[in-house]
C-alpha cells in the first residue's frame, strides 16, 4: 500500500483561507501562478496523498471570485518549445488549458503575448487564438527590464503595453510554463490599474521551494533537481531574516529580483511596499500539508533520482551542457543517494546484460523493467514482434491478474497482420509494435477472450508504477506509459546507429 505524507484537503481549506485574507485588501488582487494549475505530478510524486489537481480545486472554490489570464512568451512559440510532461508545443498547451479551465467552470479572460515583436509563428498563433474568440493582448519588451525602473513605469514602458480588462477581484496569472513573462503581465496590470485610481496588489503562488521547512530537506532539493535547466538555486531569504528574524526559504531569482520588483510596486503605487522579503509575496501553504515527514523525503530523493535520468539522457541528446549535468550529479550527492536507489534499475539493466551475453555482442539491448506497487518486478525485451514497454505491459497485467506466463493474450496471427500493415502498406521501417498498437490489440482481444478482458481490467492498476529502460524511448511509447499513470526514467543509451529511424 502506497503510504501517505500529505492531506490534500487540510491544504485547500488552509490555502483558499490564507489567499481570500491576502484578497481582502484590496480592490483586485493578481496572483501570478508558478508551476501547473493542472495535472501537477511533479508535486503529487514528492508529496504523497498530494492531488495533483488540488490547486485547480483550491480557484473552482474561488471561481465566483477569479479570472484566468494566460501568458506565453513570443520566443517560446517561434522555437516549438515543448512541455516535457505532455510532449506538446507551448501553443498547443494554451489550448489545452483553455478548455481544462472551462471544463472546470473557471472563467478565461485572455492570453497574453510577451515579448511581442510581430515574430510570424506567433502571429499565425495569435490568428488561430481570434478565430475561436479567445480575446489576445500582446506586450513588448521593455529595454532594461526589469532594473530601468524609472523606464518600465512610463508612457514609453508598460505605458505603451495594453491595459487587460478584467471583472473579478482574483486575476490568475498563469502560464505553460516558466519564463512566459507573468510577473511582468502583473506589474504592467499594477501599472494601468493605478493609473485608473484603484487600490491593486500582487502576490505570487509557488509551491516550490516550500519557504517552512530546511534548506536542504529533500523535498527543497527535489524542486532544485526539477529546475537543474533553469539554475535555481534554494537560498535562505535574508529580507525575511532581518525583518523577521525568521528562517526562511526561497529560490535565487525571487531574492536578487525583489529589491528591484519592491522599488517598481513602490514607484507605481507611490507608497512603501507592505512586502519586506520575498517570502512575503508569497500565499504558499503547502508544508502546512504535511502528515509525515519522512514518507516526504523518501518520496523526494526518488523524484531526485528520476529527474538525475532525465538530465543525462537530455545531456546525452545534446539538449544541455555539461555544467547542468554537474549540478544533477551534486544533487544527488546532497541528498545521499545514487540512481540504483530507484529499484527498477538494477533488475533492467542485468537483464538486459544477459541478453548481450546470450547474443555475444555489447550492442544496446533494450529492456523494461517495472515495479508494482506490491514490490514485484516484472520485465519485458524488445524482440522482433513487439518493443520493451509492450512485452513489459502484457507481462505486468499478467501478472497482476494471475494468468500464467504462457498464456497468449494476444493472437499471434493477428499481431503478425499489422505488423505486415505497417510494413507493406503503410511503408513504415520499424515495423515492431508499439505500446499504443499492443493496447488497442488488447482492447479488441478483450471483446472475446475472456482472458484477455481480465487482464485488461488491471491496466488501471498501472498507475503509480515505477519502471526503467536501458535505452532511450521513443516520445509515443514514453507518453503512453506517462498516459497510463507510470513513471519511467531511462538510461542514457540510444536504441540503435539509427539517427532517423529509431
């Protein structure tokens, strides 16, 4: 049974209490939303008993209260930045949101283009977003920014970007992901709303680094580990301490930037900040959800661990230099531990070993390992039939239903006919089955084997399995493992020579 270190709903309750208190002084209030509004799986694997969409949850209780503006930067959508989890374009992702906020009855004022230069892939975004009747606003960048103070609050600064109208007293600003420019769209808002006579304020929503509990407790670490491309850095919050004389954590950019953000609100307002340290900004609750500290932590170094694979097959894809793999390495050190801690690895790896042995050759071989959550191991290898995380898919469900292994659950004669489909008639050169294919061959096997149906009902029990590769994976079978609720890391191998056809 997966143990609990969280309470999901304690921290609801606290946090839609700490934000209304923080709303009541104002006329309207922008909080800048870090992290995801939606599917937060990072905070759900470090915090377990954490709902991943608890956060979504926390504005439908505020929905009669809040707005949504979503901002993504120009840049992001000229160079099809993807968002990893999901393995979809930043534009795309708006999209996506857009119609989770309204399945969720949260009201969407607009998307907000920053750093807008007329640049030709945003433009045709911006296009797609008019045609559907999203309302668009674009900002430009401001020389200097953000430390030409007396610049950014002008006419020739925010003055020359376009004032967002907005109805509800909480405008969240959210993005797709970070660097989209939303303190910026909230300081701009401060700006024009001042400028109208009306008492605004800003606060910023950030789950991570959880400012309450130590520097280095692993679940600080873990944010550092997820951020490693960005160069975060945990720091004590030394505004905090000198006014406080409170221990308190936050992350380098919010440190070196709050004298100028304090100066800008200050300048625009015309009185002193009531925020002292940028802890203060803040309307984080979170570690205030926290039942069992060190189900947190175990929890935590293995989302260190997972995140050490991602960072070396990105190094090993060209994606990232070797001072962030460096820094990965460092972080596993911090928190003493080593990626054959993850328990999938080791029984991967060997077998995959064998495997070369048997053949003689030390070419990659490819194997999945998974564990369930009872403990169990199960593995599958690539043959010419079907590719690593399908055998390891079959395997499992087997297993967990109880049928014996040389139970076929899948005709091999049907299985062999889309093979040759994908071969002759779609001209595809790999032609081994996907996980994707194996699963909709399972779902027709289910209609009349009975076998298979039984086995096919334990797929939800998927979810939550930790699972390893002794190769890179294709972005398909990836995202259909990530679909099904696994988390899968990989070593830092290619399947093959092939550079195309992989």
């Amino acid at each position: 049974m997966e143990k609990i270190g969280f309470d999901s709903k304690k921290y609801i309750e606290e946090q839609s209490r700490y934000i209304l208190e923080r709303v009541n002084h104002y006329d309207k209030l922008y909080l800048e939303f870090g992290g995801k509004l939606i599917g937060d799986k990072h905070a759900k694997r470090v915090l377990p008993g954490f709902d991943e969409d608890a956060k979504i949850k926390l504005l439908q209780r505020l929905k009669d209260q809040a707005e949504i503006v979503i901002c993504v930067y120009a840049g992001d959508i000229e160079r099809n930045k993807i968002r990893g989890d999901y393995g979809i374009t930043y534009d795309m992702d708006v999209f996506r949101l857009i119609d989770e906020f309204r399945e969720f009855g949260l009201k969407v004022n607009s998307v907000v283009i920053t750093r807008y230069h007329g640049q030709p892939s945003t433009r045709l975004f911006i296009n797609k977003l008019q045609k559907r009747d999203i309302l668009v606003y674009t900002h430009h960048s401001i020389e200097g920014y953000p430390s030409n103070i007396d610049l950014i609050t002008s006419d020739e600064g925010f003055g020359q970007n376009e004032f967002i109208e907005t109805t509800k007293p909480i405008v969240v600003v959210t993005s797709p992901g970070g660097g989209s420019g939303k303190l910026a769209t909230c300081l701009n808002q401060l700006y024009h709303e001042n400028r109208l006579g009306r008492k605004a304020g800003y606060s910023k929503f950030e789950t991570f680094p959880v400012w309450n509990i130590p520097l280095k407790h692993p679940l600080n670490v873990a944010y550092e580990a997820a951020t490693v491309d960005l160069k975060d850095v945990n720091m004590i919050d030394n505004f905090h301490y000198e006014k406080y004389n409170q221990i308190a954590v936050n992350y380098n950019r919010d440190i070196e930037t709050f004298p100028i953000i304090k100066r800008i609100i200050e300048k625009i307002t015309g009185k002193e900040s009531v925020y002292q340290s940028p802890t203060d900004m803040g309307v984080n609750r979170v570690g205030f959800g926290i039942t069992d500290d060190e189900v947190v932590q175990e929890a935590s170094k293995q989302e260190i661990i997972r995140r050490s694979f991602a960072t070396e097959c990105d190094y090993k894809k060209g994606l990232i230099g070797e001072d962030i793999l460096y820094r990965m390495k460092m972080l596993l050190e911090d928190v003493g531990v080593k990626q054959e801690d993850r328990l999938p690895v080791q029984p991967a790896r060997e077998y995959a070993k064998k495997l070369r042995s048997q053949a003689e050759t030390n070419d990659a071989k490819s194997v999945m390992a998974f564990e369930l959550k009872d403990g169990r191991i199960v593995t599958g290898r690539t043959s010419n039939l079907m590719d690593s995380s399908s055998a390891a898919i079959l395997n499992s469900i087997k297993v967990l239903a109880n049928v014996a292994d040389e139970i076929p659950l899948l005709s091999l004669t049907i299985l062999e006919t889309i093979q040759k489909t994908k071969a002759e008639v779609l001209h595809n050169r790999m032609p081994v089955l996907n996980a994707n294919e194996i699963l909709i061959a399972l779902a027709i096997s289910a209609v009349t084997n009975p076998t298979a149906q039984l086995c096919y009902n334990k797929l939800s029990e998927l979810s939550g399995v930790q699972a390893h590769s002794t190769v890179m994976l294709k972005k398909d079978d990836e995202q259909i493992l990530r679909n099904l609720g696994l988390d899968i890391t990989s070593d830092p191998v290619y399947s093959s020579e092939n550079l195309y056809y992989i």
